[in-house]
C-alpha cells in the first residue's frame, strides 16, 4: 500500500483545528459562563434561519386555505352555470305558455296542445309532424287548430310518441264549409299552401273577406275569401281563399280529443 502523504495545507488546517479547540478548553475551564455566552452567540447567528422556517410552517394553513377557496370557488362558479341555464329554460318555458295563451286563449273541451316539429316545405301535401301522439289520448280523426278558432285541419296517422295532420288545405281534399252571413253551403277544395278553390252560382252575393266556417256548433273557421272570379257567360262564379294564418311558420296546434273533423 502506498503511505498517505499529507500535503501543508492538510497539515495547516489540523494545526488551527487543534488550537482552536486548546482554546475552547481553556476558555470554559477559565470561565463556566463562556459557554453561554458562546451558545447565545450561536443562538443569535442562527435566529434568522428559525424565523424563516417559523414563518415557512405558519404560511402553509394560508396554502391550504387559498387552495380550498379556489376549489369552493370553482364549485360556487358550476352551481352558478347550472342556475343559469335553469334559468333560460323556465323563461323558454314561460314564454312558450305565454304564446300558447295569445294563441289558442285557453283548451277548448280538453284540447291538448302539440308541438309541430315538421311543417309544409319540408313534408309533402300540408301535412304536419306532432311532438304527441296516441300516449297523449289523441286519435285518428279529431280535429287540429292552429289558432284558438282556426281549423287547421285532421289527425291521420297517431304512433305512440308523434301523429301527423293532414291539412284541410291539402291539394285534393275537399270540406264542407258555411259562407258568409247567410251560412252559404259550399265545398272547399284545398289547393295547398293553405289556399282553397270553390265555385258557386254567380247570383249568390258573396265578398272578399267572408269566411268559410266549418258545420257545427264550434264555429271554427276554415279561410277568408281573398278574390272571386266572374265570367259573364259562365252561371258560376270562382272563389280564391285562404286560411289566415301561415302553415308554413306554425309551431302549436290543438287537438280536440274525442271530437271528429266530421262532428263539426
């Protein structure tokens, strides 16, 4: 093995570690005190490090503290989202019973009200797509209003969830109607779009705005008359109506249960 060989600098460093301690023994042995005296001189150097540390401990329940407001911040921020978006629906809500009542002024003989999901322009021949269906108590054959005294027309077709109405209006369908005043009997022919064709003796007095009512007592109206056509040589004359109100921008109908388009 090779020997160890201490450089001076080694050796000068055990020289002042040796004397520095010789001198430590010396002091204490002289004066018990000194050793207070250093310890508090130790103490004092070191006080800013234990403060540190003190203050370091203190802080972490504010950590703590700040992290758990942020967390009841985040969930007071959803509960408020989530009132929020309540909240745009009880209006949605409000304002849909609010058109409901403009509309239709309350049921008539239990009538129930339907949503229109698919309209004319996107279903074929005026007919209509209804958010209810047989689980809501409606069958075929009753009668539809899309105003409080508008006939619209009939139930068709009636699935559990959804049932389709078959305008009056529709190309091809024909309708007893009254006319004017004097309850003028006549036959709607439905030319689409919520438009009716009719012809009647040209001596009958008949004028724009005279409404075609469907038989009964209900008094729902089918159109108004729009314009009329006379030919001198021709006994009749032709009439143009039209249901007054927009098929094609309709979002509620009413279903009178258990009162058929025929019963009127």
């Amino acid at each position: 093995m090779r020997p160890i060989i201490q450089t001076k600098k080694q050796k000068s460093g055990q020289k002042i570690f040796l004397v520095f301690a010789l001198f430590l023994i010396l002091l204490f042995s002289v004066s018990p005190n000194s050793f207070r005296a250093v310890s508090s001189l130790f103490n004092m150097a070191a006080a800013p490090f234990w403060n540190a540390a003190d203050s370091f401990s203190g802080s972490m329940p504010v950590l703590r503290s700040r992290a758990s407001l942020s967390k009841e911040n985040e969930s007071l921020r959803q509960q408020i989202d989530v009132l929020a978006r309540n909240l745009k629906g009880y209006d949605f809500a409000a304002q849909e019973n609010l058109e409901l009542k403009k509309l239709f002024g309350g049921k008539k003989d239990g009538g129930v009200f339907a949503g229109i999901l698919a309209r004319p322009g996107r279903l074929p021949f005026d007919t209509f797509l209804l958010d209810i269906g047989g689980e809501s108590g409606i069958k075929n054959g009753e009668l539809a209003l899309a105003d409080q005294n508008i006939a619209l027309g009939k139930i068709i077709e009636t699935y559990t969830y959804s049932a389709k109405i078959k305008a009056f209006s529709s190309s091809g369908e024909v309708t007893d109607a009254f006319l004017g005043p004097n309850n003028i009997p006549i036959e709607l022919k439905g030319a689409g779009g919520g438009v009716y064709t009719a012809e009647l003796p040209r001596e009958l007095d008949v004028k724009e705005g005279d409404a075609a009512v469907l038989p009964g007592s209900g008094g729902f109206i089918l159109a108004y008359v729009e314009s009329k056509e006379e030919n001198l040589t021709d006994s009749f004359q032709k009439l143009y109506l039209r249901n007054p109100v927009n098929i094609f921008q309709l979002k509620y109908a009413q279903i009178i249960p258990h009162l058929s388009a025929n019963e009127q």
